[in-house]
C-alpha cells in the first residue's frame, strides 16, 4: 500500500468519526447550545477532512 492511499484511508476513517460525533451531538442536543456548537464543529471537520481524503484516494 502506498503512502498516499494509508493518507487517505486515515483522513477517511477521521471523516466518518467526525461525522458520527456530529450526529451524536446532534442527536441529543435538544435546547443545549453547547451540543449544538459542537455538532457544527465536528461536522465543520469531517468536511475538511473529506475534502483532504478524496484526492488522495482518487484513481488517476
């Protein structure tokens, strides 16, 4: 395995726990703003970390 596609498995096994902590939080946020910001983050992070995986990941 390249380092390039262990970079890319990394940074997706990182998107879907962020994914996860973000529909956790908001799952169980109910009025709490609290949960609420840290459901924005934690999504906000699972993005980034999806937009750093897929080039790696990509077929050329």
């Amino acid at each position: 395995m390249s380092q390039r596609r262990a970079l890319g498995g990394l940074f997706s096994v990182l998107t879907v726990a962020f994914a996860a902590v973000a529909v956790w939080a908001a799952a169980g946020a109910g009025g709490s703003l609290r949960r609420w910001v840290v459901a924005a983050a934690a999504a906000a992070l699972g993005a980034w970390f999806a937009t750093l995986a897929w080039p790696l990941l990509r077929r050329h």
